[in-house]
C-alpha cells in the first residue's frame, strides 16, 4: 500500500509542478492562447509529435513526457526556443514568434495530461 501512494505522488508530483507554473503570457487570454497553440502545434510541431519521429515525445504518451515535465516550464521552453537534440528552434519555422512557439508547447502539454485522463483524446 505505502509503494502504491510513493508511486502515485511520483507520478502526480511533476503534474502539478507544471499546472502551477502555467501563467498566461504577455496578458493573452488563455481561450485565444489555446487557439493558437493549437494551430501552430498542427502547422509545425504535430509531424513529429504526433508520430514520435526523431524520438520527439509524442503527445498521446504521458510516460515519454514525464522526465520533461519534471523539468519545468522554463526548462521545456528554452527547448522549444532554442532547439533540443534534432529538434531545431521553434521546430524549424523562425517566423513565428516566442509566444506563439510557447503556446504550442502549452497545447502539447495539455494534450499530454488530458491523453492519461482520457486515452481516447490523443487522436485529436
């Protein structure tokens, strides 16, 4: 029983970690936030995320996203701004801007949390 909650708090830990450091950004409301990540997500990240290619963490698996989310916002954003590993800054489109970059990420994110609420989301 007592490995089972140890269990469970390492996994909710970086959860919540990461939904209290979620703020809006720059006075953008979060409904037209969620819009725009969700169509720069689509444009330029959803290739590899969706899919896994180049070893990008998928948003439909919690698992490949935990150690990341542990990390921190500002860890995950300096990612996405700068580039990790194969992925290139902004996933490669330099024309959009830091804020629209980082609504994607945050889009990622939620889909990531929502997918291990309700496996069936991941498809969208």
């Amino acid at each position: 029983m007592k490995m089972t909650v140890v269990r469970i708090l390492l996994v909710l830990a970086p959860l919540l970690l990461w939904m209290v450091s979620r703020v809006p950004l720059e006075g953008i409301a979060v409904a037209e936030d969620r819009a725009t990540g969700r169509e720069v997500f689509l444009q330029n990240c959803a290739l590899c995320h969706v899919s896994g290619l180049g070893m990008a963490p998928r948003v439909d698996n919690l698992q490949e996203w935990e150690s990341r989310l542990s990390a921190g916002r500002s860890v995950l954003q300096a990612s996405v701004l700068r580039g990790k590993g194969g992925m290139p800054p902004k996933g490669g489109n330099a024309s959009i801007s830091d804020s629209q970059a980082v609504a994607a990420l945050d889009y990622m994110v939620s889909r990531v949390l929502q997918s291990e609420r309700n496996p069936q989301v991941a498809g969208r």
